[in-house]
C-alpha cells in the first residue's frame, strides 16, 4: 500500500471516530428532524385518496363509409395500438369539460387535468383511469364520470372501435398519500445527514489548517523518523494569579508571583 492510500485510510479513520464521538448529537438531530417532518405532514398537508376505474379496449373492426372490415389479431394488433389514443381523446379539454359539466365539479380543465392519471396494463389491451382527490367520495364520483363519459366521446371520433368498462371505482377506505412512515424516514435520513455533514466540513477544515501537536506521542506519530531532543513545558496563568507548569514529567508544580 502507497503512502497516499495509507493517509487517506488514516483520515477517514479519524473521521469515522470523530463522527462516532458526536453520534448522539446526530442522533438527537435526527429524532428532531423526523419529528418536524411528521408534524408538518400530519397538520399541513392534506391526504389524498385514488379511485380507479379499469377499462378495456376492443377494436374488432372498423369502417371505411358503408364498408365494414373486420381486423384479426394476429394480422394487427389495434387494440393495443388505440390504448394510447383512447388515453389522448380521456385527456383532452373536451372530455374533461364535460365531466366537469356531468359530475358539477368545481374544477376548470387544468385542475382536474392534474387530478387524473392513466396507466396502460402491460401485456393486455386495458388501462385503469385513477382519480386524486383529498375526498374520497369525489375522486369514486369523478372516476365513475369518466367512465360513462369515454365511450360516447371514443365511439364519436374512432369508428368501428369499442370500449368495455372492466371494474367501476369505489370510494377508497384508505388515504394514497402522504405516507407518515415514509416521510418521517425521509426526515430522520435528512437530519442524520445534515449534522454528520456539519461534523464532517468542520473535521476537514480543522485537519486542512496547520497541525497541532499536543503531546510528545502525538510527535512521534506523526514523524517518526525524527528523534525529540527537548520539549518546551507549558507555562499558563493561573485562577491564583501565579504561573504553573505542565510539566514534561507530569506534575504541575506552581509558584507565586
């Protein structure tokens, strides 16, 4: 191993223990962190619950004026080719105004263009319709809305295709979001983090300033091919207005002034 490799392991050792030594101040940090985000996500912020409605898409045949043709499956697979549309034609301004008209909601088409999430089932030619809302009542009612409403919308503007609702929505028992377990999680990772960053940035800049040497051990350590002649004993003011000495042999002996 390369001197470098040996000094890095070296500080990130020390850095490990000085961590170590503040981890219950990181600890404590964190509890308080997870804490707030609890309290914050309990009092402010308002669940929301999903009502979804599962819909399936058939397209055995399609016109060309008054001719009738018939599309088999294995020569083309329309009906997985329409899912994405019939989701467009769900989400356009049309559509959605006349939920809002049908169900009396007191949204214009932006809002509730954000309330509502559409999601293809892989491998089938179906996509469930899933409503946000903070009432679990509306987010079923609109759900359901949407429901009656694509059929008439689909059948007026792609002939020949149909469209199967395969479970209604009902109101959901249970709120979607927010989750209090995970964002007290999130909150308790976040505080950890922070004071272990605090710990850290203070570590590095006290190691990138000059070294102290505070013993003859600690000289020794840090340059051992170096011999230490002579040490200079500590001399300081004392609370009895006299000077004492650490000395080099251990005991501090003090005098008056």
């Amino acid at each position: 191993m390369d001197k470098n490799n040996q000094e890095l392991e070296i500080d990130l050792l020390k850095l490990i223990k000085a961590l170590w030594r503040k981890a219950l101040v990181i600890l404590l940090v964190a509890v308080i962190a997870a804490s707030a985000v609890f309290a914050y996500t309990l009092f402010f912020i308002d669940p929301a619950y999903d009502a979804t409605a599962s819909i399936y898409v058939n397209n055995s045949s399609f016109s060309f004026g008054a001719t009738s043709f018939s599309i088999s499956s294995s020569e083309l697979s329309a009906s997985n080719s329409l899912v994405s549309t019939y989701i467009y034609i769900l989400k356009s301004r049309t559509t959605l105004e006349d939920v809002i008209a049908k169900a009396s909601l007191p949204y214009n088409y932006e809002q509730l263009s954000r309330m509502v999430t559409t999601k293809a089932v892989t491998g089938t030619a179906a996509f469930d319709v899933t409503v946000r809302s903070s009432s679990p009542t509306e987010s079923e009612l609109i759900a359901n809305t949407i429901a009656e409403i694509l059929p008439e919308r689909i059948a007026e503007i792609v002939d020949g295709s149909s469209v199967r609702i395969v479970d209604y929505a009902i109101i959901p028992a249970h709120r979607s979001a927010p989750s209090y377990t995970k964002n007290t999680v999130i909150g308790f990772l976040i505080g950890a983090v922070l004071a272990a960053g605090i710990y850290t940035i203070l570590f590095l800049i006290e190691e990138s300033n000059d070294v102290v040497i505070h013993s003859s051990d600690e000289l020794r350590e840090l340059y051992p091919d170096i011999k230490v002649l002579a040490m200079i004993p500590d001399m300081r003011l004392s609370e009895k207005k006299g000077y004492y000495y650490s000395s080099y042999y251990g005991d501090k002996k003090e005098r008056g002034k």
